[in-house]
C-alpha cells in the first residue's frame, strides 16, 4: 500500500469541497471517499488503488431510510447493506432489492458496505486486481489479458475488444430492474442519474466505469413508488452455495392483469459489462401470457448479442435458465 493522506468531512460540501481542492493542488491525482471500505481498501492494499488522498466520509448525515412524500424511497449512500435488506418498507415493496442483498458477500461485510460504495464496486477481473498483468482498466493501453487468458467468469453482453471485466454487484442489478435514481452532488452543484446511465461500457475507454467525476460524491439514491400489483424477484446462480460472486444473475419485475403481462422489468448480473437492464426480453414479455413460452423467448431475446469468450459460452444457457427461473417464481410465488 503507497502512502496517502487521510482527512475526515463532516458534511457533504466540505468531503466535495476538499476532494476538488486536492485534485487542483495534486494535478488532477486520485482522490477517494472512504465509508466501509469493502472493496476500496482491498484495492489499495494490492496497488490497484494508488490515491493520494482518503477522505473519510462515515460521519456524513447520509445514512437514512426515508419515505417520500409521492410514495418512492430515499436511500442514504451510507445506509449499510444490511440495514437496508432488512428495512421493512424495502422487504414489503422492493423485494428484489432486499433479496438481492442478502445474496451477497457475508454478513459481515453487509454490516460494513453501503449503498453509495456498492454502486461503485469494481470488476472481480483477476487480472484487474494483479497488477504484474496487463490490464486495459487499470492501466489504459496495456491490453487485455482475460480475452486469451482466464475469462470463464467474465462478461458476455456489452464487452469491447480492449475489456471484458463484468460488474460484479448483486444490489445493482436489483436496482436497475426497479428503475433507480443516482443522486450526486459535486462542485457544480446536484445532478440526479436514472441508473440506466450511471454505467459506462467499456467500449476504447475501459477504465471509465461510471459518469462519476473528480470530487463528485453519490448522497442518495431514489426508488420509485411501487406499482400496485407489481411482484418482483432475484435469483443467484453461483458456484457456491454462499459468499461467491454471480456465474448469473435476474432481477425482475412482473405484473400480470387477466394471465397477461401488463409491466416487464429485467436485469442480468454476472453477464454484462454493467448490470444489463434488457428491453429485448422486457418487449418479449409485454401483453404476452404468462407461461413458459413467454419465458423462453424472453430469455432469448435476452441474449442475442452475447459475445461469449474462449471458456465462458456456457454462459449463455445459465443466464437464460436463471431469467426464465427468476420469472417463473414470480408468476408461481
């Protein structure tokens, strides 16, 4: 781990005040907010992560659970993963949230990562996190070495041909079926994010994951109202039973008015290069009966244009068994 300097904020205008003022002192060099540090620090302790500059952001006012005059939820970037898995509101009305999050990691490390550091966590890619290999996110240019080497974990859907590291969040996968917002505020000033353009793929410019900018910190993040009748669920497929990162993953969202399908949302973890919200299965499933057929063009409409590599063509079985399993629980549930 390389040396850096630690400061802790005490309110979001100074933690953006002093991450701004450090990128303009430092020409621009890394500068990091800190909560649980769940990935952040692993990070650094292998040299992936080289800040100059930590800021400590946990005594922020930014860890409540809060309703909302129209019926959506306000979600607090430190709110702890557990917290918000088991918050009743979450469990009644965003079931595939809560579900999602107890899917994943430990409890331990539930009891530490936030949503706002969740939002953020980066590839698994074991060659992003060794940093003897060449690896076009983290160090842009010097090639990608899962295309010829271990990809068997790696994306198939929105891949490029200098990165094919995959988002390794279960939460954001959930949060992408239910059509989350991005608050973030920065020096110039409050933007609000739908998480469908949170995330950049890959595409000539790997090592940009997000349209995070310098200093720029996520508050909270917004769900909208629930609709009625809507039912939603996530499922995990993994190698093993606990604390293991998705082989693939569903998010979805399901309402059924007369056996037909009046509301589609999906989402795909463990395949894509972001959580990989699918219009192709959610215009499958519009007005259609809900029954196995539906399912299965869903599924494969969903995965189209996956572009498998050298050893991971298996996945595009799994992630169609995974959706049309997800999708059949929320119909039988």
């Amino acid at each position: 781990m390389k040396p850096f300097v630690f400061a802790r904020a005490s309110d979001p205008a100074q933690a953006i005040k002093a991450a701004a003022a450090a990128s303009t002192a430092q020409q621009g060099a890394e500068i990091r907010f800190v909560a649980g540090g769940t990935t952040l620090i692993d990070l650094m302790k292998l040299d992936v992560e080289q800040p100059r500059q930590v800021i400590d952001i946990n005594h922020l006012p930014l860890d409540r659970i809060e309703n909302l005059p129209d019926g959506s939820l306000k979600v607090g970037a430190l709110v702890r993963n557990s917290d918000l898995a088991h918050h009743p509101r979450v469990v009644r009305d965003y079931a595939v949230l809560s579900q999602a999050l107890l899917a994943g990691a430990s409890a331990q490390l539930r009891n530490m990562a936030t949503t706002g550091g969740n939002l953020l966590q980066r590839t698994r890619c074991m060659y992003f996190r060794d940093v003897h290999m060449p690896c076009n996110k983290r160090e842009p240019g010097s090639g990608c070495s899962a295309i010829d080497g271990f990809n068997r974990t790696l994306a198939i859907l929105g891949t490029s041909e200098h990165c094919i590291a995959n988002n390794p969040s279960d939460m954001n996968v959930a949060l992408t079926a239910l059509e989350a917002i991005i608050v973030i505020r920065g020096t110039g000033g409050e933007r609000k994010v739908p998480i469908g353009e949170f995330f950049v793929l890959p595409g000539d410019t790997p090592q940009r994951e997000t349209v995070m900018q310098p200093g720029d910190l996520i508050t909270h993040v917004t769900l909208p109202p629930p609709r009625a009748g809507v039912k939603s669920h996530y499922l995990k497929l993994r190698d093993r039973a606990s604390y293991e990162f998705a082989l693939a993953s569903a998010a979805v969202a399901l309402g059924i008015d007369g056996g037909a399908i009046r509301h589609a949302r999906v989402a795909l973890g463990g395949v894509g290069a972001r959580p990989w919200r699918s219009p192709e299965a959610e215009r499958a499933l519009q007005g259609q009966p809900a029954n196995a057929a539906t399912f299965a063009a869903a599924a494969d409409a969903a995965l189209r244009d996956a572009k498998p590599q050298s050893q991971n063509a298996f996945k595009i079985e799994l992630a169609k068994r995974c959706l049309v399993h997800a999708l059949t629980t929320v119909v039988t549930a």
